[in-house]
C-alpha cells in the first residue's frame, strides 16, 4: 500500500484506536484521499464513512473500481 511504509499485504497492519473510532478517521489517519477510496468493509460487512471500528476488527479498504 502506497500509503504506509513498509505495508505487508498478507499480513495487514495492526493499529490501535480509541474507542468510538469510525471508518472516517482511519482513512484520515492513513492518509488515504477520500478520493481513493471506494468502498469500506468491517468484519467483512460494508460500512459508511461514520461506521464505527469494533474492537479486534478486521478492516478493508477499496479503491474505486471503474469499467462496465
């Protein structure tokens, strides 16, 4: 991932957030242009922008996907 150096993609990253922490601010934090992203999924379910990280989550994010 061209955002976080040194970004295993069979293993992910582990963070840590305070609790309450929504989909928006890892995106923020990570540094990812909302424009980079296209879709979230928590624990394997899509989620908003608002959608709060549950402890232990596992969390994807999407580029848009574009074609027809």
């Amino acid at each position: 991932m061209k955002y976080i150096a040194d970004y295993d993609h069979e293993k992910g990253i582990e963070l840590e957030f305070p609790d309450n922490t929504d989909a928006a601010a890892l995106i923020n934090y990570l540094g990812i242009p909302k424009s980079s992203v296209g879709m979230v999924s928590v624990n394997g379910h899509q989620v908003k922008s608002d959608g709060i990280l549950p402890d232990n989550a596992i969390v994807k994010v999407f580029q848009p996907i574009f074609g027809g």
